[in-house]
C-alpha cells in the first residue's frame, strides 16, 4: 500500500510539471511563431505526383537575383512551409532534379498566413547523366518513441529465424525456446508489417521461428506506445518489418540456408506498374529431428512422498508462410491497399517417459502428439490524403481465421496402472475488425483521433477417448465438450502533439476502452459473461537539449487480455505426471509504465541509456498445483492472475566505431522482480513480498575485412528469470558469422556458428510451495552450423513511400512454449 502511495504521488507531480510547463510556455509559443506562415506542396505538372526535396526559395522582389530571404527543403510528400515572413512583396522560385525552375510571382503578404495549395514543375528536357547517391544507414537508430534495429544490415543473419534475429536488438532478450521479453518482461504484442498475425495468438515462441531472418528490414521496439495503439502490455510493441521493394519494374529476390539444426528457403517477387503495385512472398522452413533428455523430480516437504520422470524425447517441425500484397493509388491523395497472408505451421513429438512414485518402480509409458496451427489474415486499406501537410484519414478493415489443433495418443504398459487413451483438441479463432483514423495539423498542434472495434469468436472442442478391454476406444462424456469464448472490444482514442517552444515537444492522449466477454462451456453447465471498461492516458515530453543529445520522459497505462492458449480449460492428459490446462476466467492485465530516457550521438559512437518503472496488477503467470488424479500425484500447470509484480530498471546500450572498420555494441539490462500475491496463492510461493535483482546482456563485434568481406562475432547471457514459484535457469550462447557478396553484389554467401564449444544446453528450472519442492532440466542440442545464400535481381534502391495497413490488433497477451 506504501509503494502504491508513492507511486501516485510520483505520477500526479509528473502531471503537474506537464499543466505547469504548458501554462509557462503558453507566451512563448505566440513569440515563436511571430509573422506569417507560406505553406504549399510541390507537384509534378503532368503527373500531380508529389515532388520530394525540392529547393523553395524566398527573395524580396526588389531583389530577385540576390540572396534569398528565405530557404527550405520539401518534404517526402512535396509540402513546405515558410514561417516567421514579415507583411510584404516576395518572389518564390523552386528547384528540383529533373525539373525546370519555377518561379511565382508577386506574393503579397498581410497580416494573414497564405496558403498556395499545389505548385505544379515541368519536367526538363534535359539528359540527366546517371547520379549514384550513397547514404549509409546505422545498424541502430533512435527515434523519440521507438529503437529501430536494421536487421538486413546484420551479416550474421542469414540463415536464422526471426527468433534470431531479436536476440540482437537492444531492450529485447529471447531465451532457447524462442520466449520474448521486453526489459525483462514477457507481456509484449508484436506485430508484423505493423499488423496483427493469427500465427502469434497461438504460440509466439513457434511463429517467430517460421519467419526467415533474411526477410527481415528491420525490428522496431516501440518503448512509449501513444493511446493510438491498442492497449498493450507491461512494455511495449514488437514490430517486424519484412523485406518489400516499391521500385517501378520487376524486381525480386531469393535466400536460402541449410544447416545442421534448422533449414529455410525464401522467395520474393515485386512488380510495379504507374499506380498498381504488387508484393508476393512465399518461404518455408523445416528442422532436422531433434532429440532432447527431460528429467524432473519433486518432493513433498512434509512426507518421504516424491514423483520422478525421466522423458526421451524427439521432435520435428515444418512450416509455410505466405503473403501477397496490392496497392493502387486512385489518384495522388487517395490510396487502397489490400494483404493476405497464410501461415501454417506443423509439430510432431514423440516421447518415452519413465515414471517412479515414491520407492515404486518405474512405470514406462509412450506419448505422440501432433500440433498444426494455420490460418490466414486479409485487410483491406483505404487512406485519404489532403492538401494540408499530415492531414490523413485512414479506414481499415480486417478478417482473420486461425485453428488450432492438437492430437495425442499415449500408451502404457501396465493396463492397471492406466488405460490408454487418445485426445482431440481443434481450435478456431475468428476475429473481425474495423477502425478509423484521422489526423489534422494545427498552426501549432497535431491532433489524432480514431475509434476501433474487435469482435473474435473463440471455439474449442475436445474429445478424450479410452481404451477397454476389448482395446477398442470409448468416449470419456465427461471429458467431452465444447468451449466458446465471444469477446467484443470497442474503443475511442485522442492524442495531441504540440511543441510547448524550440526545444520541448509533448505528446498526450487518452484512450477508451469497453470489453465485453462472454463464456460458455457446452455440457458441462459453466459459463460466465463479464463487462469492463478502461480509461488509459498516456504522456511523452522530449526535450532536444543539442542536435547530438536529447531527453525524453514518458508514462503510460495499459492493458493485455489473455488468449486462447491461457484460457482453453482443455486438459492435455497425455502425460500422466506434468499436465497443462488453461482458465477461462482470467481477468486482463493491467500496467503502469514510466521511463526516463537520454540518447546521445557523437562522431563515431552513441550511447542510450533509460531508467524506468512499471507497476503490473492482475498478472497472469503459470501456476503450478499438486493433485491427485487418477488416483496418482500429478503436477498441473495452469494460469491465474496471482497478484501484483513491480519493477525498477536501468537499460545501457552503446556502440562505437574502431579503426574503420570495427564496429563494437553492448547492451546491458538490470532490472528488479518484486511480487505481491493475492491471499488466495500465498501458500503456493516462497518469493512473495522479495526483491529479486536480474539482469541481461550481450556484447557483439563486426568488422569490415573490405572486398565485400564482413564478419561478426555475437555473445549474450541471462540471468536466471524469476517468476511466481521459482526460477528458470540461465542462459547464455556464442554465434560467430562471416558472409562475402558476390555476383556484382547481387548476391551474398555466409557461414554461421553457433556455440561450437557446446553441443549441450541444460536449461534447469526450480518451484517451491509450502508443500512441495520441484526441480527440472532439459538438455537440448545447441550446437549448430549452417551456410546460406541469398540473391536478388532488379534495383535495390526504393524511393516510393511504403504503406502499412493501420489496423495494429496488439491488445492480447500471447502464449509462450513452457518450460519444464
């Protein structure tokens, strides 16, 4: 209650300090914007296509051929203004490349800003002889609300997966099974091209691995999310920009890689034609079977009773993914954009397990399971531009259908010990969703407002057959049933954007939020139909101290609703000690985020550093609970919203470049892991009301060994990862790569590593209750080595504006591939 206390008085001064300095600054804006403004957009005279970094120059029209008054540069959409002009007679002359110079005359200024609307240039009839233009893009960059990591700048990509590539981008910590926290936390939402993909309401962990590192632009981590997006998690929003060439002509590429853990191949086609465009992609990925030793034990704490379990285990996988992208501009304001994507996905394990109960002696048993997720994902996009610079309306529509399904047979030797049984489980997962949103410029303002609505229908059957002594299988009714989970979202939002003088910008906003969720469970007479409603601010101030050093201070709440994968009350049996069953009664997350944040850019180095503080109630974590069933002890994991977490953290990231042609980059993370359960789950833990201190780090090294030859090495360690009963083991891993272009620099080839002085990983987990002890370990293969190939024809430079759907569904926490 204490901490409560304080945090709130921390967060009303923070308001305070923002109504103090809007009131102080109030005078000063008016000063700032003293005289009038010219605004226009600069177009092709033929086309009306927008003309990009284009010269507008001011002159007195006294002296037409002296210096100008007045000089700008236009921007990506061909607008410009001119401010601060004094009441008088001016001559505007504008220059492009590849265009005659266009002078206007004559424009007379009062007391009143002039707006000229579209200025159209002629082309020249010129030759222009061919200009080669070079600019280099920094591996990391900083933007005011947002890390963006370039990925296909990265040599030791190719190859790896999108779990691969996070590994390398700063804030971000993957663990071995491909689990994503973001500053130590796991309740993130990513998006790719920035939209929802079905393939991540299901098993993120699995989804990222479909996805080629070779397709990967770039990863941008949003860390201050402004109320347009949807209510997001404890700390931000992933986003996954893949590969798309918007150059006119064919152009395309392909990229494969073989290795002795996991192999992918990748396609890409582009085609544009004056105002149709298309982007197609198709790829998939495969891994070798892979066979890992689980052990696990556990001990009750108030008898000799104890349940160990040694499994051999072996798994494959393969999937598919797909896109295809159309976009038309019906004219140079009005734009309509159409996605379809397809993902399938494909898990096959079979397993041996050996089982002791006490003194007994082993019972041996088989369990093959066979796990398929699929879907696809279509939006429709319509955006409207306006003569006003960043006045836009954008209205979206989304449809996606994903199942889910699961199959499982286990056998056991001893028919008194158990009857074998069979399992069904099919999932589907259908969401519907439209949003609007606008924005309107203001002399001294940006406002947006938008309204969005998500109607998913959730379904889940289940069927538990076992076999009787006749060995024919017969249906288990009570294990028998159908779940449906319907939940509609609604939701309003606002956010201002106004530069309070030179140096400080704020940005706030408020988001609405209205949930209505409806569960029924079919035969089995349970159900329940809950409302909520949620307001959640949001407030970033930056302030530009230099153009190399800038501050920024955010605070935010937000929200994340559990998935199917938490809520499926289904009961996965096949296993007769560690069983997984979800809860449909879970409430949503709720969190408070707030960081501070400085950024520094020197000649051949930067540094970023940010402290930050996030409060999270309602947490949802796994639980772990000692039953008895089937007339044997059993481990069941499950979910609840066991309390409240807080933490405090520190994140450095630096980079700096050496001798020309080293490049060296760090990043540390430290951070705290404080629990508060709720009464109802403090017998279940030993680390209520304890502050736990972690951290997570990794150093990387790329050189330039010139002639089209680039190497890297990459080392990262985690601490141990705290949750509400115990902890997960450490985790560290080594990759070493070199790649060297190839064909006119068309094409690359690349040699990866990973840990190839460590064939094992043992990855141990711990539990403790007031009951019980549990201890767990798996030993996974690590070891790899892998060559890939990538090449790519047509032009590699792009310079038309790439076009995102904007409907973000980023609202829901995903499933993440458990730990034993």
């Amino acid at each position: 209650m204490k901490q409560n206390k304080v945090l709130f008085k921390i967060q009303s001064s923070i308001l305070l300090l923002l109504l103090s300095m809007a009131n102080f600054t109030s005078g000063q804006i008016k000063q700032q914007h003293s005289g009038q403004t010219i605004t226009g957009k600069v177009v092709d005279s033929l086309t009306e296509k927008k003309i990009s970094a284009s010269n507008i120059s001011l002159y007195n029209v006294s002296t037409p051929h002296g210096k100008p008054i007045k000089l700008v540069i236009s921007d990506e959409e061909g607008y410009f203004k001119i401010t601060e002009v004094q009441p008088g007679n001016y001559l505007l002359k504008l220059s492009a490349l590849g265009y005659a110079t266009n002078t206007t005359h004559s424009i007379h200024i009062k007391n009143e800003n002039v707006a000229l609307g579209m200025i159209g240039m002629s082309p020249a009839n010129l030759q222009l002889q061919k200009v080669d233009v070079y600019h280099k893009t920094p591996l990391v960059q900083i933007k005011t609300d947002r890390l963006i990591y370039n990925t296909a700048l990265d040599p030791t990509m190719s190859g790896g997966n999108a779990a691969d590539a996070l590994r390398k981008v700063p804030l971000l910590s993957v663990d071995a099974l491909g689990n994503v926290s973001l500053k130590g936390d796991r309740n993130v939402r990513i998006l790719i091209d920035g939209k929802p993909s079905g393939a991540m309401s299901n098993n993120v962990a699995d989804a990222l691995k479909m996805i080629p590192a070779d397709q990967i632009k770039n990863v941008e981590v949003v860390t201050s999310p402004s109320s347009k997006f949807d209510a997001e998690g404890a700390s931000g929003i992933i986003i996954i920009n893949t590969k798309r060439n918007n150059t006119e002509g064919v152009h395309g590429s392909y990229s494969g890689g073989l290795g002795t853990r996991q192999n992918n191949f990748n396609g890409n086609i582009s085609i544009r034609k004056s105002k149709l465009g298309m982007n197609a992609n198709l790829g998939n990925s495969w891994s070798w079977p892979v066979n890992t030793h689980i052990t696990f034990d556990q001990k009750l704490l108030n008898t000799e009773s104890f349940i160990e379990q040694e499994t051999e285990s072996r798994n494959k996988r393969k999937g598919l993914r797909g896109s295809l992208s159309l976009d038309y501009e019906l004219d140079s304001n009005n734009l309509l954009i159409s996605n379809f994507n397809i993902h399938q996905l494909t898990i096959q394990t079979d397993n041996l397990l050996k089982t002791s109960y006490a003194a007994s002696a082993p019972i041996s048993s088989t369990n093959n399971s066979h796990i398929r997720f699929g879907g696809f994902d279509w939006s429709i996009d319509y955006i409207r531009k306006f003569q006003k610079k960043n006045q836009e309306l954008n209205f979206s529509v989304q449809l996606s259908k994903n199942n889910a399904n699961t199959n499982y047979q286990s056998s056991f030797m001893q028919y008194n010990f158990r009857p074998d049984e069979r399992g069904l489980n099919t999932g589907l997962n259908k969401e519907i969703t439209m949003q609007l949103d606008y924005t309107h410029p203001f002399k001294i303002a940006m406002l947006e407002f938008g309204a969005k609505a998500i109607l998913r229908d959730i379904q889940s059957a289940i069927q538990v057959d076992t076999i009787g002594q006749d060995n024919t299988y017969l249906n288990v009714s009570q294990r028998t049933y159908k779940f449906n989970y319907r939940q509609d979202v609604g939701a309003i939002y606002s956010t201002l954007q106004i530069p309070l003088n030179t140096k400080i910008d704020l940005k706030a906003g408020v988001r609405y939020e209205y949930t209505g969720a409806e569960i029924k469970a079919i035969d089995q007479q349970a159900g329940f139909h809950d409302q909520q409603y949620h307001i959640l601010p949001s407030a970033v101030i930056s302030y530009k101290v230099s153009e190399q050093f800038n501050l920024k201070i955010s605070y935010n709440q937000r929200m994340q609703r559990p998935s199917l994968y938490f809520l499926n009350p289904f009961r996965n049996e096949s296993d007769p000690v560690n069983q997984l069953q979800g809860n449909p009664q879970l409430a949503p997350e709720l969190s408070h985020n707030m960081e501070l944040s400085t950024h520094l850019t020197m000649k051949k180095s930067m540094i970023n550093l940010s402290l930050y503080h996030r409060r999270n109630s309602n947490v949802i974590e796994s639980i772990y609970k000692n039953t008895i069933h089937n007339d044997k002890p059993t481990v069941l994991q499950t979910f609840a919203n066991i309390g409240e977490t807080q933490s405090f953290g520190a994140n450095i990231f630096a980079s700096v470049d050496l001798f020309k042609i080293l490049t060296l980059r760090g990043n540390i993370d430290l951070y705290t892991y404080h629990i508060q359960p709720k009464d109802l789950y403090s017998n279940l833990t030993h680390q209520a009301n304890k502050t736990f201190i972690n951290y997570k780090t990794f150093i990387s090294a790329t050189v330039d060994l010139k002639k089209g030859w680039i190497a890297e090495s990459f080392l990262f360690f985690d601490a141990p990862e705290r949750t509400f009963q115990g902890y997960y083991a450490s985790f560290n891993m080594w990759n070493l790569g070199v790649k060297k272009e190839i064909l006119k620099k068309k094409g690359t080839l690349g040699l990866t590593m990973v840990d190839p002085f460590q064939k094992i990983k043992n990855l141990g987990s711990y539990a403790k209750t007031d009951l019980y002890e549990q201890h767990g370990n798996f030993a996974i293969p690590f070891r790899s080595f892998g060559i890939n190939f990538s090449w790519k024809f047509g032009k590699s430079s792009s310079q038309k504006e790439k076009y995102d759907s904007n409907i973000k569904n980023d609202d829901q926490k995903s499933g993440g591939e458990s730990k034993i």
